[in-house]
C-alpha cells in the first residue's frame, strides 16, 4: 500500500473529509487537547530554560548530521557491524523490502510483530512480507487497530488511528477479532493487550523503525508509551529495524536533546514512558534479546531533497507538531492528503518522495498561516518549503493556464503604475453592475469563486490618491 | 518624523476608510506623511501562488518606489510582512538584494510603528463597544508582532475587549488560497466566525485587510449582526 | 551474535556525497555546540530536592513513590510484596540486591532470581510474575523516570512483563535529568569501552492515549510501578 492512500483526486478526498463530522470534531478536539500540553511542556516550562535554546540545538545537531550525512552513515554502519549487527542499504523501497523478505525466508519465519514506524509503512513492508508467507502483527495499539479494519491508514504519524472513535473501533474489533466488551477504551486496551501478549512471545521477527539511529555506537533508539518496541525487540530471534536514511544522530549527548525535543512536541510529555535503546549484543547471548539484529538503512527519494532547499526537510523528527497545529488538517484530517505524510510535513515531504505529478497539490492545501513553522522543534522552515514547492510546481509547468496567465497580467499590472492606475480608477465602474448594497455577491470571472461562499467588497467610490493629495494641500493650507 | 504611507492595494481600492484614519493618527502624533506614488501592490498573491518571477517584477517596482523612503508604515501585518521576504527574491542579484535589504529594514506595520518606534501607547481614543480582535497571521508569525495592536486597544476608552478562543487559528484567507481551496477556506472562517460570534462581541477589529475582506465577507454572507472594522478606524475614533 | 555484514555502503554514501555536491568525508569532528540548553536544567538544586523532585514526577505518572532507609529497606520492598498481589516474583540477576540485605526477603518469598542459564525458563517466570524487582542505575529527576543498563543478567524483561515492576533507587543514583546519562554513555564510548546492548529509560507504567486520546494506563508493559527511594544510599 506504501505512502498513497487511496486513488480518488485531491479535492474528492477533501469533499468525503468534509463530510466525515466525526472525524473533524475528534481532529479538532485532538488539536486542542494536544496543543495545550505541548505548550505546557514547551514554552510554558521554566525548569527547561528557554525552550527558543533547545529548538536552536535541535535544529543545529539536525544541520551537521544532515551535512555530513555520508560520514555519520559510515560511522553507524560501522559500530553496527562491528558488534555482530547486519546493515543494508536500500536505495528503494524494493530494495528495501527485497532484503527483508529474503531474511524472513531464511529463517522460514511465519509470524512478525512490529512496532509503530512510519517507514515501514511508506515501504509497504507489510504486504511484502505477507507475499513470503510471513505475517506481520502491528502491535501499536492504534495500528492494530488499523490493521484489524483491513486497510485503513494512518491519518496522523503519531496517533495512526485519531480519525476512528470508540465504538467504530469497538465494531471492528467485534468484527474481526472476536471481541465482545464495551466501547470503553480500557476494555478494549485490555482486549488488546490479552491478543497480543502471546503473539509477541511467538513471533519468529521483530521488526522496528527507527526514531534515532546513534552514529558512535551503532544504536537504535526508540520512543514508546506502550512499551511494544520493548516486546518486539526482547522475544524473536531475529530484529530488524528499518530506518529513514536521515534519522540518526551524531551521539548519545545528541540523542539526549532530540529525545526531549520529540518527547515534548509529540504529546508533551517530559519523556516518554519508554526510551528504548538497543545496540547487537556482544559476548554470550541474552535470553531475551535478539540472536540476530538487521538494520535497513533506507533511501526511497530523500536524497533528492539532499543538497537543495529542501535539505532542511530531512531534519524532521516526525513530531507531528506541525499536523497538531495545522489549520487545514483540522478540517480535512490525514486521508485528504492521500499520502501517509500528513499536514505541513506531508505537504513539503510527500511531493519530494512521491512527485509533484502524485502530489503536487498538496503545498497548496496551506494558507500559509506559519503555525508549522512556528510549532516545529527543529525550526523547519516549513511554509517556506510549502512556497518553493509551489515555485517548482509553475516552474515546471504543472500550474493551470489560465492561472499562469492571470499571474503575467498581474505581474505586468504590478510593476506599471500607470496601468494600475486606470484600473483603481476603473474599478468602481467596472463592479458597479455586480454591487448591491455595499458588496458583490455573484461577481464575474476569477472573482466567482470568491463569491461562492463570501461577499466580496464594492470597491471605494473615492479615489485614495486623490483624497491624500487634497488633504495635502489642505495641511499646506493651513501651516 | 517623516514616513512614507504604503498603503497597500486592498486599502487603496477597498478601505479608504481605514487608510484615512491612519493618515489622521500619524498625522496626530506629529508624523509627516507621503505617499510614494509609485506603489502598487507587494505582490504576495503571485509570491504565494508560486510565481516568483511575477512576484519579482511587484518587489523591484515597489522597491523603487520607497528607496528613499525614511520609514515605510502599512496598515497591513501580511504586506509588511513581504516586504521582509523581497531580500530573499533576489539572492542572486546583489544590487537588488541590498536595495530589498533597506527597505525591509524600514519597514512597519502600524501599530507596531506607534508602540515600537513612536514610543505612545494612548492614543486619547474613545469608542464604545464590545469588541474581539483577531490577530493576524503573518503579522503574528512573520512580522512577530503580538502585542502593539492590544497595547493600543487597552487604552481606548470605552472599548471592551473580549478574548476569542482558538485566536491563533487562521482565517482560512491565505490570498489566493481562499479561491483555490474554497471548500477548506470555508470550513476555517466559518469557525472563526463562530469563535467570534460566541464572544458577544458588536465589532470584530483586525489589522489586516486581508483577513478583513474574508472574514467580513464570510459574515455579510452569512447576514450576522457584527461589524468588522480596522484598527486604524478604532484608534482615530473620539466618539 | 553473528559476525557483521555490511551490504551496499560505497554507492549508496557515494550517492549522497554527489548530492551534497562534494567528494565523501572520512573525518568529521562535531563541533562544540553553539547551543546547550540541557546542562543548566536543575544544575543549581541540592539533592534533596532533587529527591523531591524525583518523587514527584513519578507520582505524576501514577507510580507509587515509598521513600525507605538502609534499615527499613526488606520491610519495604515486604510490604510491596504484599500489596502488589506477592509470588510469582522475579528480580534481575544483580549483586546489589545482596548489597542492599534483600537475600533474606527474596528467599523467603519464593522471588525467581533471572538466571541466564535457565534460558527461556526466566521468560515464562517473568510473565507470569506479579512483581518484577530491579535497581534503577541512574534516575533523572526531572522526570521520574529510571534507567537500566541491561544485559544478559540484569534481564529487561523483569521490568517488562510483571504486572508491577518495583525499582529500588538508592538516593545517590538521582541526577537532574537524561542529560547526565547520555554523558556518561558518551565518555565510556570515548574511552573504548562497550556498552551495554540495552539502555532502558522507564518512566511508570505503560499506557496509550490512541483511543480517542483517553489516556489508559497497562498496555504491553506493566500496569503498576513503585520507586522505593533509599534515602541513605
Ligand atoms: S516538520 Fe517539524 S513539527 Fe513537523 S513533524 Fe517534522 S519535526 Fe515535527
């Protein structure tokens, strides 16, 4: 399934998101619930100092790695393999899941779990897996609930499931797992834990993301509040971990600022329940720990954002913090992107990954209000990004037209003052057949769609330039 | 002080009203003011829209025509806000980078420029009403600032501020993102609409002609009894 | 483990040294950051407010804080015993516990020590366990929160799959925040040392706001947690 989500064009999906009041209401509930605590842990957070300091170390520890993204690759693979660890790296998602599939087929595994990680599902390694007859069990609590649904999405990269309610997920989970409780989410919490406390202890893979991979030692590191990546990384014999080529960080010290900058702006937690660090085993083996430990270094197009002004996009630590505080995702959710990279970070990242001809819309599906970029912990400039992929998109010539040609005339109009004279002489004219009472409620050509939902105003009577020049003489006057 | 007025093209063609009134509070506080004649528009709806090239033929115009301008005052947080941006539309043409790089620099939106620059928080206005504001965007973001417009409301007499939940959500404006994505645009200045209506307040006030047009225009649609009025309007009453 | 593979390394890093438009790095030195927020946090707070603090944070998360003495230490971790539902218990295989004059408790109470030789034996002790009991090495104030360095004796799954899982923090272990840690880790890196294949940061119980973001406490992990704080330790 990968990183699209669904087939239907862009302002479709937007329609059926309009429609789901559902989901809009738990989106903006969620906004609202998780904006507070954010800020509360953020900004509103003496004991931190000023947390204007933590963004600028995050983004700089973001910068240097990403600068010197080949050696702190080699630096990780390095330390990996040295302590007995496998490292592949995958230019594409098949690349990625060929490696994969060919371990699982080697240990003739039939059954994997996995922790939450958005990579994994931008690979669609769940489907590959399956095609060699290996299982995999999402383990998340809000994946698995996605998973028993059959092909639903994520619909935000922190809380996959936000856009489903209790007694949806009570239905499915009737449905397709034989559960008979009530819609309370501590039942069906409970409901989930009882399944899954034996899959873990039997599955033949664990498979994770990877939040931060640490150059200096070889290390995962992974953030949790379930407390699954623990499960998934103790029990199977064999680990894998997937990992965005960009995730990794020099150094414990850095991890250490990039784990409380995520803890923070994801749910504004001081940390995490769980901060889960594995590195391969050396030495005589432990009983809960995996035998075998792979990690899939992973590419899939973000290298194209590599030395351009996108580069800074790679320093996402997928924090969600832009979604929460995005406007427009409020109102139309996750799945009106149509990409598993939603909000802001889903507007600059999905067209990078995927293509301006998938997704080239999507920067514009932004009012650029600059909460994003207000918001991000690592100061990405994201509705920056969101301008300069429109840029690219006129550039290359996917901009309608008729918008183009609009854009010219504006352009021209713009920089002669004498045109744009006659026309804010003209203009009262010009509108006067659509005025009523003081505004415009049907107005012609590009202005109809203005008027769609809005009054549009009636142009003043009065000549601006003129009154300021008789105001003028009157101020000489009276000296 | 001298200052020159960019007065920007919504208030040109639409808001003469406000324009004045920031004319006659400037006036007040001993400014003199000019009106560069040259100006036109600051062209965020082509810089926005992607058309950087279109975006730039707006920026070299307006640039020359508040080059030798002292102080540049807007009653627009958004337009302020671009003239920021024009040093970043000419990285690879120094001259016109550095010519962009002075005029950003002395550039204000209103209130910024009485509270910031002026130095006055009374005004000595009177308007008797209850009122919200909203704060704008890109004044708020862009321009970062949040406190002049409510330093200087404070201190009108008679006026009654109330707070407007969810106050740092957009309008839903965006420019031309309010004609492209008609049907989120809708969805987000029907919440703000909401938001206001539910503050009791008579008077909607904002400082920037952008979201003043969509919003207003949003409410006369929808036949709501609340007035939406500039700032300049609000500070330049005695009544 | 097996011996390390490395698959695809020169064109891939090739690839991205193109794209950065420069030749590839083999030596890079981390600068010295221009901004370091994180070592000021509570550098000016004595220990016993570090302490207080600990304290708090756990029960901020819902963990049962008992502050103790060296004395009193077995009557506590007994009392937990009882309260938290007694055998089956399992701890970590760690030489503190003798240290520390809990053989005594542990034995009488039938405790499972983890025993790497047993094999997958500990595995089905733990899960069936009521109570897992561990030494937290380094505990972070600013949080709450406990930190393992875990191994083939010191088993994570004693703090993993009990219902509770009960840290004893002698007081000395506190330090302001993970910041301390990771320097640590840091400087054992430098001097060539290896660390240890599992860090765990533990901070209460596990729990999930997926549903509706209602926050529920016990998901895969524990559903309790307890701090016994050694005040004189
Ligand atoms: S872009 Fe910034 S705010 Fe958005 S998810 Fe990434 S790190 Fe978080």
């Amino acid at each position: 399934m990968a990183m699209k989500i669904g087939e239907k064009p862009f302002f479709d999906r937007v329609d059926d998101a309009l429609d789901d009041t559902f989901m809009r209401q738990s989106m903006a509930n969620a906004q609202d619930g998780l904006r507070g605590k954010k800020i509360a842990a953020t900004e509103g957070d003496e004991a931190i100092g000023d947390w204007e300091d933590w963004r600028s170390a995050g983004e700089e520890i973001r910068r240097h790695t990403l600068e010197n993204l080949d050696y702190y690759l080699e630096q990780l693979s390095e330390n990996f393999a040295k302590r007995g660890g496998h490292v592949f790296f995958a230019e594409t998602a098949e690349e990625a899941n060929a490696y994969i599939q060919q371990v699982a087929k080697k240990k003739n595994a039939k059954n994997a779990t996995k922790a939450k990680s958005m990579v994994t599902e931008e690979i669609g390694l769940n489907e590959a897996l399956a095609d060699v007859g290996c299982q995999v069990h999402e383990t998340d609590l809000a994946e698995y609930i996605l998973q028993a649904e059959e092909g639903d999405r994520p619909s935000h990269i922190v809380v996959p499931s936000l856009h489903k309610n209790k007694s949806q997920i009570r239905d499915t989970l009737k449905e397709k797992a034989g559960y008979s409780g009530t819609d309370q989410p501590e039942e069906l919490t409970a409901f989930a834990r009882s399944q899954l406390r034996d899959v873990f202890m039997n599955a033949d893979i664990g498979i994770t993301g990877c939040n931060f991979g640490v150059a200096e030692t070889g290390s995962v590191s992974l953030v949790t509040n379930e407390g699954n990546a623990n499960m998934v990384t103790s029990y199977p014999e064999t680990q894998i971990s997937v990992m965005g080529m960009e995730r990794l960080v020099p150094t414990w010290e850095d991890l250490d600022v990039m784990v409380n900058l995520l803890s923070r702006s994801a749910v504004g937690q001081k940390i995490t329940t769980y901060v889960t660090n594995v590195t391969p085993e050396v030495g005589p083996q432990s009983v809960d720990g995996p035998k075998d430990f792979h990690l899939v270094i992973v590419d899939g197009g973000r290298s194209k954002a590599l030395g351009t002004e996108f580069q800074s996009a790679l320093h996402c630590i997928r924090c969600a913090a832009c979604v929460n505080v995005c406007p427009v995702y409020r109102h139309i959710g996750g799945h009106a992107y149509g990409s598993i990279y939603q909000g802001p970070i889903g507007a600059v990242l999905s067209p990078i990954l995927g293509g301006y001809e998938e997704y080239g819309e999507l920067p514009y599906a932004s009012s650029l209000c600059a909460a994003c970029t207000e918001a991000c912990p690592v100061k990405i400039p994201l509705h920056e990004q969101l301008i300069r992929h429109r840029q690219i998109y006129v550039e290359e010539g996917y901009a309608d037209k008729s918008e183009q040609a609009a854009m010219t005339a504006f352009g021209i109009g713009a920089s002669t003052p004498s045109l744009f004279k006659i026309a804010t002489k003209g203009a009262p004219t010009f509108a006067k057949p659509f005025v009523q009472e003081g505004s415009i409620s049907n107005g012609p050509g590009p202005m109809k769609l203005w008027t769609k939902i809005r009054e549009f105003p009636a142009p003043g009577k009065e000549n601006f330039r003129k009154w300021f020049k008789e105001h003028k003489k009157g101020d000489s006057r009276n000296e | 002080m001298k200052i020159s007025l960019f007065v920007t093209c919504l208030g040109e063609l639409f808001y003469q009203e406000a324009a004045k009134d920031m004319v006659e509070v400037l006036e007040r506080l001993g400014c003199e003011i000019d009106f560069p004649r040259g100006q036109i528009c600051c062209g965020q709806p082509a810089y926005n829209s992607g058309y950087r090239k279109d975006a730039q033929k707006a920026a070299k115009q307006m640039i020359s025509a508040f080059e030798s301008s002292e102080y540049i005052v807007t009653p627009s947080g958004s337009c302020a806000g671009m003239f920021k941006e024009y040093p970043g539309l000419f990285q690879d043409d120094a001259t016109w980078h550095e010519k962009a790089q002075k005029v950003a620099d002395k550039t204000y939106e209103f209130t910024q420029f009485i509270v910031n620059v002026l130095g006055v928080e009374d005004l000595g206005a009177v308007y008797h009403a209850k009122a919200t504001y909203h704060t704008s965007c890109h004044m708020m973001r862009l321009l970062k600032e949040t406190e002049s417009p409510f330093k200087l409301l404070n201190n009108v007499e008679g006026l009654e501020l109330l707070p407007l939940e969810n106050s740092y959500d957009c309008c839903g404006f965006g420019g031309t993102f309010a004609v492209k994505m008609v049907p989120i645009s809708e969805q987000m200045v029907d919440e703000k609409v909401r938001h206001v209506e539910e503050t009791g307040a008579d008077v909607l006030i904002t400082a920037d002609g952008g979201c003043l047009m969509n919003i207003k225009g949003r409410i006369d649609r929808k036949g709501k009894p609340i007035a939406v009025k500039h700032i300049a309007q609000i500070l330049n009453s005695r009544s | 483990m097996s011996k390390g593979t490395i698959h695809n390394r020169d064109k891939f890093l090739s690839h991205i040294a193109d794209r950065l438009g420069r030749e590839r790095k083999t030596d890079v030195s981390r600068p010295d950051w221009e901004y370091q927020p994180q070592w000021a946090v509570y550098q000016e707070k004595t220990s016993d407010e570090l302490c207080a603090l600990f304290n708090e944070n756990s029960e901020e998360k819902g963990t049962l804080v008992l502050e103790t003495t060296m004395d009193q230490l077995a009557e506590t971790v007994e009392y937990v015993m009882k309260t938290y539902g007694g055998s089956p218990m399992v701890a970590t295989d760690d030489g503190r516990f003798a240290e520390f004059g809990l053989t005594d408790v542990f034995d009488e109470n039938d405790v499972h020590i983890w025993d790497a030789e047993l094999g997958e034996r500990n595995i089905e002790k733990a899960k069936q366990a009521n109570i897992g009991f561990l030494f937290s090495d380094v505990s972070l104030a600013e949080s709450g929160t406990i930190a393992q360095f875990n191994d083939r004796n010191i088993a994570r799954s004693v703090s993993l799959l009990p219902t509770t899982y009960a840290a004893i923090i002698p007081r000395s272990t506190i330090v302001p925040r993970m910041t301390q840690v990771t320097a640590r880790i840091h400087k054992q890196v430098e001097e060539g040392e290896n660390i240890s294949p599992y860090i765990n940061f533990i901070t209460g119980p596990s729990n999930s706001a997926d549903i509706e973001m209602n926050m529920v406490v016990g998901v895969h992990g524990p559903v309790k947690a307890v701090h016994i704080v050694i005040l004189d330790a």
